[in-house]
C-alpha cells in the first residue's frame, strides 16, 4: 500500500480549560474519499480548522507526504457549508479569488466552471444564483489551486433534498477526475455511506470528554452505488448504534 497522502496526530487541544481533542490520529490516502460523522460538539469544526492551517494552537502535527504542514497551504482546498462568496464579484472572480481579486480570466475557471455546470454564469453575481448553483460555485473556488486534499463542512446541508443529491454526485464525479482526496464532515449518514471509502464515527470519550475517532467503517460498495443498497442500510444500522451508544 502507498504512504498516506495525510498524516494527522493530534495529542491534545484546549479552549481555555476545556480539552476538545486528545489522542486524535487520522491519516487519508491520495484520492480517498473519508467522511466524519459524530454527535454537535465532539470536535468535528475544529479538527477541520487544525487541517486547513487555521488553528494552529494544538500539541500534534500535520503531515502531507510526510512533511510537516505550518499554516493555510495550496495543497489543501475548503468548501464551507454555506458558499461564502463575495457579492461584489463575478462567478468567475470568485472562483479564481484563491489567486487573488479579478483573476477571472484564467483558463482554469472556464474549465471549472464547466465541469460544475455553470459555463454560461461567469459573468453572473452571486445575488443571481440559487443555493445549488452558489455551491457549485464553491466547489469550483476549492478545486482552483489544484489541491491534494479537499476538506468539505457540511457543504450539502442547506440545499434541498435533490440538489443535494445532485451535489454528491458531482463531488464523487470531480473527486475521480481530478485525483483529489476528500474529508467530509457531515450529519447525514446516508450521505457519508453513498460518498465515502470510510466512514469515521467521532465521539466524546474519555475522562474529559474530549473528541477522538473511536470506529471506522469500510464502505467496499462498489461505485456507482445505489442508494437503497442493503449493504449500506447494514452499515447505517452499525454507525447509528455507535452513536446511540454515546448517548446512552
């Protein structure tokens, strides 16, 4: 087996006196997808924030093809759950805003924005698309700088039922295309079997409650999946009993 595109370790992270993380590992192979699933609270938000380079007060370290990571890095893309685009600038501009203002005319927004299904909305604001297309617009913004590693908040939650469906279909189909690995925080459990290689349950543990992943599902349904699959309701049955055994 290769090495592991990500290698994560987190030893511990605090808030004032509270310990959000503690004896964290995770590592993601070059174009997995893995999704992150556990109850509000357990540190899903924050472990994407230590990934991305946006908080870098934690005892662990980063490594991307084994060298260690400091900060915001090209190498690593984030789609927010809602699209965050600036209303002042074009879908293009706002695609191509990770390489700085107006930079609209590069070729690779063209091709992006094809890819998504919004070539002719370049020249659009962002006021004159709906929630499905902003997204995409998003998704086109996080794939600009080419990274290894897609890190994705909940990035489907606030759209409706079908376009959210349609959404995960075109992450899976730009994932492929482009070889880009993805770690997707999500609620919906259905969502992280239908997109995942692994499903990851993360959960308060411990004596101090802290957030670690504490079971890990291989999802060996071949793609393109179908989403009554019986195999994936099996292993819906097994996260949903993981986390109703936090509860408990």
């Amino acid at each position: 087996m290769s090495a592991p595109l990500l290698d994560l370790r987190v030893s511990d992270k605090h808030y004032d006196t509270r310990t959000i993380l503690e004896r964290l590992t995770l590592s993601i192979r070059r174009g997995e997808i893995v999704s992150l699933v556990g109850p509000s609270g357990c540190g899903k938000s924050t472990l994407l924030r230590i990934l991305s380079g946006l908080d870098r007060d934690f005892n662990g370290e980063i490594l991307i093809d084994g060298k260690p990571q400091q900060g915001p890095s090209s190498r690593i893309g984030v789609i927010f759950q809602e699209p965050r685009l600036l209303p002042w600038l074009s879908v293009a501009d706002n695609v191509a805003f990770p390489a700085g203002p107006r930079r609209g005319r590069d070729p690779r927004v063209g091709e992006l924005l094809a890819e998504v299904g919004l070539a002719e909305a370049r020249t659009y604001l962002p006021k004159q698309l709906s929630g499905g297309m902003a997204q995409r617009v998003a998704i086109a913004r996080g794939l600009f700088s080419e990274p290894d590693l897609l890190l994705l908040d909940e990035p489907f939650s606030a759209v409706d039922a079908m376009t959210r469906m349609r959404l995960q279909d075109l992450l899976l189909s730009l994932v492929r295309s482009h070889g880009t690995a993805a770690l997707l925080v999500t609620h919906d459990l259905d969502e992280a079997l239908y997109l995942s290689d692994r499903v990851l349950l993360m959960t308060p543990s411990g004596k101090t409650g802290a957030g670690r992943i504490v079971r890990e599902i291989e999802v060996s349904v071949e793609r393109p999946r179908d989403r009554r699959d019986v195999l994936l309701a099996s292993l819906r049955g097994e996260l949903m009993e993981g986390l109703g055994a936090v509860a408990a």
